[in-house]
C-alpha cells in the first residue's frame, strides 16, 4: 500500500509540523522559514522535508532569490509546496470515488436538467445541516485556526456566525483563507478530482453546499460566488459581491 507508506511518514511529529507549515502558505517555502516556523534546526528540517518530497507530500523545485541572476548569484534555494497527488487508504478496499464519478455522469446525462436542480437543493440542505452544527457553542473548535479577522468584514450582521464559518469550512477540508481585498478564498477543493472532469455539475454542487453551510450558521451579509483560481477552491466569499455565475 503506497498511500498508506506515504501517510504513515506524517506520524513523526516533527516532520508532519513541516508539512503543516509547508502546506499552510500559498508560496515555496525555504528550508530555513520551513525550519524557523517548525521551531527546529536548519539539518533536521532540510532531512524531513527530503523525505516529504521521497513520499510524494511535497513537491520540491529550484529558484534564486528575487533580483539575483547570472554569474556570483549563488545558488538557487531549494523550495517545498504542498504535492496535488492524492492519497487514500481504506481498509477493506472501497471505491467511493467511483460511486461520485457514476452518479455526477447520471446528473450529467439528465438533459432536462432535473437531476442537477434536484442535486443543487439535496447540496444546500446538507450545507444548512453542516453549518448548524458548526454555530457558535455547538462545534469543538479546538485546533482550527483563525480566519485573519474575518470578523471585521464591513456589513456582516451575525459576528459568532462569522467565527464559526472558519471552524465549518475548515472542517470539511476548504482551507479557507482571507485576502486583502476582504475575499474569503478556499485552498482546498474537496471534490478535485470530480471538479477536474465534471465541472459544472461539481462546482454548481459545491457553490449550493457552501451556501447552505452559510444559511445553517444564520450568517447575513456575505455571498459565496463562482469565481474559479488556480490552485483554489471554485467558490470564493465576499461581502454582497455581485454574482459571476
């Protein structure tokens, strides 16, 4: 079981809070932040992250530092990211991700369109349920970190509705995260794999389950929208942004 080698790397402590910190930035991250941030010494990091990058959990690649280029400049530095290879153990074997991939091509085939107004409403009750659970005394939220003062968001009427939305998206995998321009962005897509080659069906599913998740936790003044990135979930929430759908 190669999935099941890589994951079991992750029990050592030390290397799975490299991990953590490699997969927490959205940029490379060098050997001496990674190690900073770990809070250990510049080897045991560089000798954990070789092995994260063996494991196929990370990914390494080679760059000089910003304005340094052509002869004298050094070598470049060695930088990790976060691996897009899956990994997956189940014991016994299951096949779940092909019982989605049947059922997305039977939404897909319906030509009507029943079929993906029936799953976009099945999607935005389990999104109200979700994020019922994830209101403000309800949820553990021990472990999950802060949105970055997504509280101040102008024009948000329900502030503990607010904070819980970090603690349900994070738990279900969306690594959310907010920019400068106030814009909740997700890290993490779920459904990638499903994302990559049913598009539209996926991302609608996905835009109905955050909206429910927002409804359950009684949160108002924000809108989650289509607004595909790269390297980022299909959804972003901001405040009343106007709809790209």
């Amino acid at each position: 079981m190669t999935d099941l080698a890589s994951l079991s790397s992750l029990d050592d402590p030390v290397r799975r809070r490299l991990y953590e910190v490699v997969c927490e930035r959205a940029e490379p991250v060098g050997r001496d932040e990674a190690a900073n941030a770990a809070g250990v010494g510049r080897a045991l990091a560089v000798y954990h992250l070789d092995k994260l990058v063996e494991a196929g959990l990370l990914t390494a690649s080679y760059q000089r530092p910003p304005g340094r280029s052509g002869p004298g400049a050094g070598r470049p530095a060695k930088l990790y990211m976060r691996s897009d290879r899956e990994f997956a153990v189940t014991v016994p074997p299951r096949e779940y991700e092909l019982a989605a991939r049947l059922l997305v091509q039977a939404v897909e085939a319906d030509a009507g369109g029943n079929s993906q107004a029936v799953l976009l409403e099945a999607a935005r009750r389990l999104g109200a349920e979700l994020g019922g659970r994830f209101r403000s005394g309800v949820a553990d939220l021990d472990g999950v970190a802060d949105l970055d003062g997504v509280a101040d968001l102008d024009g948000v009427a329900d502030l503990d509705g607010v904070a819980d939305l970090d603690g349900a998206l994070a738990g279900h995998g969306y690594e959310p995260r907010r920019g400068e321009d106030g814009v909740i962005r997700l890290r993490n897509c779920p459904f990638h794999q499903l994302a990559e080659h049913h598009r539209d069906v996926v991302c609608g599913m996905n835009l109905g389950l955050i909206e429910g998740i927002l409804a359950g936790l009684g949160v108002e003044g924000l809108r989650p929208v289509l607004d595909p990135q790269r390297g980022h979930c299909c959804v972003a929430i901001g405040a009343d942004q106007p709809s790209t759908r």
